[in-house]
C-alpha cells in the first residue's frame, strides 16, 4: 500500500514539474506580418517578423501589454500581446485543411491507382482460375476416359488369358491325340508286316506241302 502511495507521488510530481517546465506557445493574429522587437515598445529594434498564423514559444509573460517570444526562426524578442491569441487562426485551420485535403487527395489517387490494380490482378487471377477449372476438368474427362481404357484392357487381358489357357489345353490334347495316333500308325505297320510275312511263310509251307505230294504221286505211278 506504502509502495502504491509512493509511486503515485512521483507520478503526481512528474506531471507537475512537466506542465511547468512544457513550453507554452501561442499564434500570431491577424492577417499581417508583426515584428518581434527588442524590446518592449515599438522604440525598439526589429530584430525578425513573423507570419500570421505562425506558432510562437512563450519566453516570458509580463504584467504590461507585451510577451516575450521565441520565433520559429529561433529568434527570441518582444510582440505585443494584441497580435497574439491562444487559438489558432482560421486561415492557419483552413491552410492546415487545405493540405490535409491535398494530400487525401494524393492518397485517394494512390488508393484509386492501387485499386485499379487490384481489380486487373484479380481479373487476372479470375481469367487463370477459370483456365485452370477447364484444365481440371479436361484432367477429370482424360482421366476417366484412361480409366475407362484401362478396365477395358483388363477384360480383354483377362480373356487373353482365358483363351490362352483354354489353347494350351487343346494343344496338350493335340499332343496327345498326335502321340496315340503316332503310335496306333506304327503298330498297325507292324501288324500289316508282320500279317504279310504270316501269310507269305504260310504259303511257302502250303507249297512245300502240295509239292512234295505230287512228287511222291508220280513216282508211284
């Protein structure tokens, strides 16, 4: 609690001493420029003038009719206290207005230009969305129609296979076919042979037999 006291005294003086030591400052008035004297009265020398509507330091504040004033040149010199008013002059608000207008005015220019270019970038960007959706879709459509292609190439792999199987078990049977046919062609070669030759010694022996016969009939006869 002592702490918080403490720390708000400082403030509290801090705020004090800053307010007596801030320089106060006034406007000229009027719509003339005045001289700053130095003096107090017009007796005394000019030592430089200020424009109406110029912000002045106060140096010193008197009880007669004059002010002690720092110029903004740094000059420091007497002005009467007529010429001067804590508020500052209208045609200093409305030059002050006047450039606060011109540079909205910059500013909107600049704000419109920038603008301008947002809307060609958005544009742009616009144009390049819109291609790259017909790129997507023409991806989409090349797409299915490759998937498309690809089912098709399975069905028509997948009976290649089928017949492919299906030729190689007729093949097999060929082979088979072609090895009982090779062999039922041998044997019936041999049996024609075999029957040629049976019957070619039986005749032989049928010869023999008739022929001894004969002889043995003429020679009893």
């Amino acid at each position: 609690m002592k702490y918080c006291i403490v720390i708000s005294s400082i403030f509290l003086l801090y705020l004090t001493v800053y307010a007596e030591t801030e320089p106060k400052t006034m406007y000229v008035s009027g719509i003339l420029n005045i001289s700053v004297r130095s003096g107090q009265g017009m007796e005394y020398k000019v030592i430089t003038t200020i424009r109406s509507g110029q912000k002045v330091e106060i140096v010193e504040e008197t009880s007669t009719s004059w002010t002690k004033v720092k110029a903004p040149d740094g000059k420091a010199g007497w002005v009467s206290n007529r010429l001067l008013t804590s508020e500052e002059p209208c045609d200093a608000v409305v030059e002050k207005l006047q450039k606060k207008h011109v540079s909205i005015d910059n500013q909107s220019g600049s704000l419109k230009e920038e603008n301008k270019k947002l809307m060609e970038e958005n544009k742009k960007i616009s144009n390049e969305l819109a291609l790259s959706k017909d790129n997507l879709n023409k991806l989409n459509q090349s797409y299915e129609k490759v998937k498309a292609d690809c089912s098709n190439t399975l069905s028509i792999k997948s009976n290649y296979d089928k017949a492919n199987k299906k030729l190689a078990e007729k093949t097999e049977e060929i082979q088979k076919l072609e090895t009982e046919l090779s062999k039922q062609i041998f044997y019936e070669k041999y049996w024609w042979f075999f029957s040629g030759a049976g019957v070619f010694l039986g005749g032989l022996i049928f010869g023999r037999i008739t022929g001894g016969k004969k002889k043995t009939s003429s020679l009893l006869n």
